[in-house]
C-alpha cells in the first residue's frame, strides 16, 4: 500500500519521504513498485537521492535501470516496460496459464501476452481473453496474432503514442 501510494505522489513530496526513510524502508517501497514506475521516479530526483536509490536495488536492478536510462529522452525505450509474460509458440494454453501464473504477479501487463522466439524476438502476440477463449490443448502458434502492430526502443516515443491512438491498442 505504501508503494502504490508513494508512486502516485508528486517528485517534491517522494524526495521528501526518500530522505526521511531508512535505508530498510526505501529498499521495502522500491522492491515494491514497477520497474517502470522506479525509472520514472529515477528521473525526476537530483543526483543524491538517485544514488540513494540505486545503492538500495540489487545489482540485476540497478543494470537494468542503467540499461533504461541509457536510451535517448524521446525514445519508446525511455518508457517501455520491461515487466511483460512471454510465451513461446510450441506452448499449450494450458502451459500458457502456468507461466502466467507463475511469472504474472511480479509483471505490470499480464492482459497482452508476447509471444517470442528462442532468440527473444518478438514474433505474435496473443490475449488472455484468446486464452480463455480457447482449449486448453490448442497451442499457441495456432491461436496468436502474428500481423502486430510494434515499436523498437529508438522510436519516437511521440510515433507510438500515435500508433496507440491511430489502432486503438493497449500496449504495443
């Protein structure tokens, strides 16, 4: 409750409560919120608190943060999630809805699964609302969407914002 409070709250208001906090508590409220929301945070605060901050994530965190932070300010790479389900195409439903279950709690977006290749590339998409919607035996190759709309890290945050607007999607 603390996290989700915190990350709704204005940067002068969170920079006040991160020098208040012990080291303990903004490790707590950190390792609770979404790694895209610690990004946003991450770059409203001065150097110091950001230190802070990073000296409080793990060192897995604190390189993907890196990684974020290192694409250019206009860019979909600066605001993409990185909190997503992905599927493989020789998956079941049923197996769908295990690693969903297993891996969905700790992902921002669990509605739009992304369905990728060994390599981690992006090749469909598929619903959960298909997965309902399906047999439990029906595999995933069958049922995905492979004519998808998508965006790579150095686009134009503004071009895919458009793209969400002119397709009516959720998330691309």
């Amino acid at each position: 409750l603390a996290a989700e409070t915190f990350v709704e709250m204005g940067s002068e208001e969170q920079e006040y409560l991160i020098r208040a906090f012990s080291d303990r508590e903004l490790k707590d409220v950190f390792g609770e919120l979404f790694f895209d929301d610690t990004v946003d945070i991450i770059e409203e605060m001065p150097a110091g608190i950001v230190k802070r901050i990073l000296r409080s994530t793990d060192p897995d965190m604190r390189q993907m943060i890196n990684k974020v932070l290192s694409y250019p300010e206009d860019s979909a790479g600066s605001i993409m999630t990185i909190e997503y389900v992905d599927l493989k195409e020789n998956m079941t439903v049923l197996q769908a809805f295990d690693r969903i279950r297993k891996n969905g709690i700790d992902k921002e977006t669990i509605y739009t699964c992304y369905v990728t290749d060994d390599n981690r590339m992006l090749i469909g998409i598929v619903s959960v609302r298909t997965l309902l919607l399906s047999s439990q035996s029906s595999v995933i190759s069958d049922i995905m969407e492979r004519n998808i709309v998508y965006a790579t890290t150095l686009d134009d945050r503004e071009d895919v914002v458009d793209q969400f607007q002119k397709y009516d999607l959720m998330a691309v």
